[in-house]
C-alpha cells in the first residue's frame, strides 16, 4: 500500500527508475534528481532568455505607442516630423500646434527613462504661428 501510495504521488520518478533493486534505488534516485535539476536549470535560462526578448520587443515598439499615445491624447494637433530607430538609438523630431503647448516635459522625460537610458527632451523652439496659435518644437532622444 505504501508503494502505491508513494507511485501515486510522484509517478514521474517511478516511470524512470529501471529496476527495483534496493541496493540500486537510492543510486537511480541520486541521479534522477540531478537529471532534474539540470533541466530545471536548463529552463530557468530559456525562461529568462525569453523574458529577456520580449522585453527587448517591447522597448523596441515602445517609443512608437507612446508616441501615438501622446498625439492621440494632447488636444494640440501633433505633427511628425522625423522618427528614427537604429535597434538602439530613438530620435523623435515632431511639432505641437496649439495656443499653449499641452506636453509636460517632465512627464515625457520620466516616462521615457523607465525604458531608455541617456534620455533627453527638448522644447527647441516656440513660435507664433498664425493669429495667436503657436507652435512647439521638439526633440526626443533616448539610447536603448
């Protein structure tokens, strides 16, 4: 009853073990778990491989959603100027039109160092447009 309660509860190592000698058991056993623990091991790293990618996926879009967040929930109209990604280096070149600039800064800086290292934002200009409607400059950089 015991053996069956213990072939029960952890089949997988009873599926393995060749024969049911006592004197090889604990052997068997011995190398069982190392066989386990090495594919444990082995999956931990694919695990974190994949983490690790899909996380570089996702820096590597990251910039292109926040930038459509951004023109989509500023009330100013925004205009794209120029956007560059080498897979390490974002540029983003764009312009604001609006009686008052909308974008915080601030706000684009912080949200940005969360992904991208060396991070810089600038309002490069501010004009007059047409009658009292201005437009903003920007620059937005960051190295992955």
């Amino acid at each position: 009853m015991k053996v069956s309660e213990l072939i029960g509860k952890y089949p997988v190592i009873f599926n393995n073990i060749s024969e049911f000698n006592i004197a090889s058991i604990e052997n068997q056993i011995k190398n069982l778990q190392s066989s386990f623990q090495k594919r444990s091991t082995e999956i931990d790293k694919a695990n974190l491989e994949i983490k690790r990618y899909l996380f570089d996926l996702y820096k590597d879009t990251y910039f292109l959603k926040y930038f459509s967040k951004l023109s989509s929930s500023v009330p100013n109209k925004i205009f794209l100027r120029e956007m560059l990604y080498d897979g390490t280096r974002v540029y983003i070149d764009f312009y604001e039109y609006g009686l008052d600039t909308r974008i915080a800064t601030s706000t684009v800086y912080q949200d940005f160092s969360k992904l991208y290292k060396n991070v810089s934002f600038q309002l490069v200009e501010e004009r007059v447009f047409f009658s009292n409607t201005k437009y903003f400059h920007y620059i937005l950089e960051g190295t992955k």
